[in-house]
C-alpha cells in the first residue's frame, strides 16, 4: 500500500521546517556563556590567603599547595552549609581596566559572614588577598585591590 502525494508533502514539509530551527537551536546553545553573573569581594592581607582555613576546617594549609592561598569564601549559593567546601570555582573580571579578562581557579574554604554584602548577584566570592590580585593585570593588582574597585562585578563558574 503507498502513501498518496500529499503525505509525502507533508513529511517533506515536516523535515525541512523542523531540522533547520533544531540547528539554529544547537548553535545557540553553542554560543552561551558558561559563567554566571557574580560578585568579588577580597579579605586579610593583600598578598594573604585571606582566614585561616575558615569554615571548612582547612587551616594553615589553605596557604600552601594545592591551595596555594587561591581561596575563596563563599556566600550561601556557594557554601551551602558546608557542602560547598573544597569546590572550586574559574572566576575572572572583564569590566574594569585592571582586569586581566583572565579566568582564576579558586577553591571554597570559607564562608562569608552574614550576607557577604548583598550586592544583588547570586553569587558573592569573597577572595583571599592573593586570588583577588590575581584577577589584575599584571602590575596592576594593588589598583584593582584600591577604594575604587574592591567590589568588582565578575563572573564564575564551578569547575569541581
């Protein structure tokens, strides 16, 4: 038994009206940005690993390998009551002139207190003195650590 004409229209019609917009669709998908709307704040010393261990417990070590002092607090979408602990996060900035437009890895070892803030983002680092210089140009650290930029609007991504 065949199909008549008109069902085979209709199939053709189907195929070549649907398979371009799933191609337009995956190429949009393709193009999104990763990294999600954040807020950086830094604490401690400027070339410190920010607290001791913080919240998570880690002590002196956040200072030393494989921490390296690239530590982060994290507000509650991050430390999620300790859960979030030893995540680690690519942060980087982009808008300011400091900005290296590099992405930093960071781990969470800490919880920031209170509210961190409340800047409006979903998501509040608090870094360690070191990870937040890191994010600068080089030679220009001090300036993005300076009155004018220590709120920096970044962007992050959780990575482990």
């Amino acid at each position: 038994m065949s199909n008549p004409p008109l069902v085979h229209s209709f199939y053709l019609f189907t195929i070549l009206t649907i398979f371009p917009f799933s191609i337009f669709s995956c190429s949009i998908v393709a193009e999104t940005d990763p990294f999600s709307p954040a807020v950086a704040t830094w604490y401690g010393d400027s070339a410190g690993a920010g607290s001791d261990g913080g919240a998570c417990g880690y002590g002196n070590d956040v200072r030393n390998p494989p921490f390296s002092a690239m530590v982060s607090a994290g507000n509650e979408n991050i430390f999620k009551g300790g859960k979030g602990c030893g995540a680690c996060y690519q942060v980087m900035c982009k808008e300011k002139s400091a900005c290296s437009e590099i992405p930093i890895r960071v781990t969470i070892t800490d919880e920031c207190p209170g509210s961190c803030g409340n800047y409006g983002a979903p998501f509040h680092f608090d870094l360690s003195g070191t990870a937040f210089g890191v994010l600068a140009k080089p030679g220009q650290a001090d300036l993005l650590r300076g009155e004018e930029f220590s709120i920096l609007d970044i962007k992050g991504e959780k990575m482990c």
